[in-house]
C-alpha cells in the first residue's frame, strides 16, 4: 500500500523546484494535495519569479496520477488567503494530514549595507510566510483528529549561518525555533513537526544569480563558509529534498518530532 493513501497534504510554494518535486512525490504516494505559489515577484530578487502556467502544470502532473487537486494563486504573508484555501481543501478532499511550508525567496548583500525593506520581506515571507502556513492549517489538523505531520522548509543557513545572507540565516533560524515549539504544543494531538535543511538544490531560486555572485567576488573569504564533504552528486536535485520530505511525512518517521533533518551533503558538519 502507498505511504499516504487517504491523506491529504497542503504545500505552499508549489509551482516548481522542490514545492512540485514534493506534490509529485507526495501524489505518488497516495496522497490528495492542497497547493498554492504567488506565481509572482513578492520582491526583488535575482531570479526569475514562478508563473501561474507553471503552478498549472504542477496541478495538471499531479492530476495525472490520478489524484485529487485544490489549488490557488496565495502569497503566504496574507494569512486570510492560507485559510480561505485551507478551508476549501478540507470541505473538497475531507481532512488534512501533512503541511509542508515551502515556499521561500533568497537575496543577498552584508547587513550593514542592506535596504531594511530587504530583510523585511525576508522575514516576512520565510519565517512569517511559515507561521502563517502552520497557523492556517492547525486547526484542521487538530479537529480532524488524525494526527499528522508538519515539515517546514529552513535551511542549512537554519543551523550555520552563511555569509552575506544575514537575512535568510536569521529567518531560516527563526523557523527552526518555530518547529521546535510547534512541536511540543502540538504532540498532545499527534502531530509531529520537523525541518528539512535543504543546501545547495538545483532549481531556479537556488542557482546564485548576479547578486550572489558579486557578494563572493567582492568577498573572497565568505568561499570559507560554504563547503560541503559529499560531491557526488555536487548538488541535491529537487526530487532528493522530495524524498526528506516524503519520509517526514510518512508513518517511517513516526517517531520524529522537533528533529532538523539536513538534506545537505554534510554541509552543516564544517
């Protein structure tokens, strides 16, 4: 039998990369999906932005696999849209076992040169955007009465910060603090919370664009800070991240809570 049959999981950030990576792998595993992208810039960074044909073609895949899908273009700084969406899913498919808060930007640049309105949204969407996911969709979690799981998205730079992404570091922090209260208060329930600690993933967002690039060229010593002990692959595609979060989303983790589980070719060991 498929790990998931019967259940229902919400990813946010869901149009490509690692958010469709998930809702595939998750949709082979029995699962029906509630999935959302703000298919759009929500601010400036040096990549492109997903694109609503692009969330399309995530919904259209996963309907292939013969699996129910709810989907809705959602920024998730707007907590109103989270639940509006959370409660459609649930009065279409019936209940809801997994959240996997996704969705996230990177930029970059030295704090003390940063534009305050740059470490804003990044607060606001990766570590706000993941209180909101869980806040949104708890609640049916907890009525339904299942038990389930949670897997937010942070990131090495969650457990050992990186240069010139004051920001990203502090936000990806903030989410593993988050999980580990989350975690406690949300045991009585059975739900169980966990971190997935993504490095380096082959995606459009996680390939450095001109940004990056001029931080490490002005900066030669921040190369120190980004090593890694395993090369082969050199970097995790996104369906490697899918399996993580497949496993923290299965019964196979069912002992797992409050945990950071590094997908990051022993990044965080150096």
């Amino acid at each position: 039998m498929s790990k998931l049959q019967g259940r229902v999981a919400f990813i946010t950030g869901a149009a490509r990369g690692q958010g469709r990576a998930e809702a595939l792998k998750l949709a082979q595993e029995g699962a029906d999906l509630i999935l959302t992208d703000i298919c759009a810039s929500p601010t400036e960074t040096d990549y492109e932005p997903a694109t609503p044909a692009e969330l399309a073609e995530t919904v259209a895949q996963v309907e292939k696999l013969d699996r129910r899908v709810v989907h809705a273009v959602a920024d998730v700084r707007d907590l109103g849209a989270l639940e509006s969406l959370v409660r459609e899913g649930v009065s279409q498919l019936g209940r809801l076992d997994v959240v996997v808060a996704n969705a996230g930007i990177v930029t970059w640049g030295r704090f003390w040169e940063m534009d305050p309105r740059r470490w804003q949204d990044m607060i606001d969407i990766n570590l706000t955007g993941v209180f909101n996911t869980l806040r949104a969709a708890t609640p049916a979690m907890i009525q339904a009465g299942n038990g389930g799981s949670i897997i937010a998205t942070s990131s090495v730079a969650g457990i050992k910060s990186l240069p010139g992404q004051a920001h990203y570091s502090a936000a990806k922090a903030g989410v593993v603090g988050l999980v580990k209260t989350a975690a406690l208060e949300l045991a009585p329930y059975r739900i169980r919370v966990n971190s997935i600690h993504p490095w380096g993933v082959r995606t459009p967002m996680g390939a450095m664009g001109a940004d990056g690039q001029k931080v490490f060229a002005d900066n030669p010593s921040y190369a120190n800070a980004m090593g890694q002990i395993l090369f082969d692959p050199p970097i995790s595609e996104p369906e490697d991240i899918a399996n993580g979060v497949l496993f923290l989303a299965s019964d196979d983790s069912r002992t797992m809570t409050g945990a950071q589980l590094t997908l990051d070719h022993g990044a965080t060991k150096i």
